[in-house]
C-alpha cells in the first residue's frame, strides 16, 4: 500500500526537484539524497559529449561489421536493418567501460550504496529512430536483474537528445518504495518485462508520471525498482540512447527469480517466433 497515495498523486513535478548541475564541485552528495529520496536523480552536464559521440560511432561500426556473434539475444533490428536495440555491448567493445567507469557517477551510487560491485551485467543501447521507434512499457528493472536486495542503479545517457516529442523517459517519483511487482512478459523484443495491468493501475491511480528531458552530456541514474518506461516516436527526431547499470557489492542474484524470469522470456521469444 503506498502511504500517503492521494498527496504523492497531487503532487505536480517539477524536473528541476530531480536535477543536480555535475559542472558544480562537491555534487555528488546532493545527487544520491535526490536518488535515494526519489528513486532517480538527473545529473546535468555529467559527460563529456565527444565521448557519447565516439562511442556511438565505434557501435555502429562494430554492429555494421556484424561483430555481434550473439545476435540473437544482443542485437535486435527493425525490418530495414535499423538497430532497434543492442546488449552486452561491453563483450564486443571493451572501451564501453571508459562509460560504465566514469568517476563521477560512480561516486554518487558510493555513497547511496557503499562500495560497488566491478561486475559488469548491463551494457546496452536502445534506439528509437524517427517516425517508428518503439514503445517501451512500465516496468522495473530488477524484473530482468533478479538482485536482492536490488540496490542496482542503472545509467541512462542519450546520443543526441531526449524529451517528449521523441520518447523521453518517464517515472513514477518513490515507486521504487513498493518492492518487486508483479510483472508479465508482454513488452517488446530487448525489454519483455513489463507491469501487469493491475500493477500498473495502481501505479497509476497513487502516484504521478513525471517525463524527463535530457541533453547531451545529461545522464538519469535510476534505481532497479522505480517504474519507468518511454512512449512510441512519431516524430522527426531519432532518439537513440546507451545504458549500463552498477550494483552495490551487497546484491547477489535471486536464483528463484532469476529462474523465473528465463521461462517468462522463454515463453516471449517463443511467442514472437510464432
């Protein structure tokens, strides 16, 4: 039951309760208060822009050389070869980690979470190009991590820009408060978990959607637990964005839940094979 559902539900957001400028020293403390507070934090001017870019341009390569070997579960394109989504970056472009490694997020989660784990278990990008990228359902993270406890942030960094007109991000402020829900595998190939229907209801009927815009060089550090998805682009503008998640050393992975969510994306792939 969330406390206090029907002041969270009037509550009107305003993003800059959410933001913390990085071009300011010493803003990593107030950055994890917001995250732990919150469920989320936005770190503005947190990445360098030519990094992002040489980045995006080594993944390209790598995805045009068909060096993916595993496609089948780390690259996911559209019928006209458009990159729909790519995972496990890291295992085919080891300089992904000059990303997952940057000081300045890491220190923030140091501090929500106490000393991190070197395992690498999120490398990914997700693309939603002009005029047909893909929604991507309410969910959790931790549907797919299976941690507990699921004290795992993910990082989430956009190539050029994202907001409402291309598919921007949205979340649920403090849903990360309601632990694990209940979740089915309905969402789209690269994201299959998403909230049944009567968890996300709820979600709906106490607490408020709140969308995030962010520029090149921003980054939103999300806990696995906050609910959050991104709309459908219909519009002119592609919105092509990476990720990667950091794990406190204290997580370890759920066997049951982790056994669980293989069947439920088992019976997915099986289900769009069909």
């Amino acid at each position: 039951m969330i406390k206090n559902s029907s002041q969270a539900k009037s509550q009107e957001w305003d993003q800059s309760t959410f933001e913390v400028d990085c071009s300011y020293k010493d803003c990593q403390k107030k950055a994890a208060e917001i995250f732990l507070e919150y469920g989320f934090v936005v770190l503005k001017n947190a990445i360098e822009h030519e990094l992002i870019k040489n980045i995006h341009t080594e993944l390209l390569e790598v995805v045009n050389k068909q060096s993916i070997t595993n496609s089948l579960r780390d690259l996911h394109v559209f019928e006209d070869g458009t990159i729909s989504s790519a995972h496990n970056i890291v295992d085919y472009m080891p300089s992904y980690a000059s990303l997952q490694n940057l000081e300045n997020i890491k220190l923030v989660l140091e501090i929500a979470y106490g000393d991190l784990s070197d395992e690498s278990f999120n490398s990914s990008y997700f693309a939603k190009p002009k005029l047909k990228g893909l929604e991507t359902k309410a969910h959790q993270d931790n549907a797919f991590f299976c941690m507990n406890p699921a004290d795992v942030a993910t990082c989430w960094l956009p190539v050029s820009f994202a907001d409402k007109r291309n598919g921007a991000l949205y979340y649920y402020p403090t849903s990360h408060r309601l632990g694990n829900l209940d979740h089915h595998p309905e969402g789209n190939v690269g994201a299959s978990m998403c909230l049944s229907s009567e968890s996300l209801d709820k979600i709906n009927k106490d607490l408020t959607r709140v969308y995030i815009e962010l520029a090149l060089g921003d980054c939103v550090i999300h806990n696995a637990l906050i609910v959050h998805g991104s709309d459908a682009n219909a519009s002119n503008y592609d919105r092509n964005a990476f990720n990667f998640s950091i794990a406190s050393i204290k997580t370890k992975r759920d066997p049951l839940q982790r056994a669980e969510y293989q069947n439920n994306l088992s019976k997915f792939l099986h289900k769009k094979k069909l």
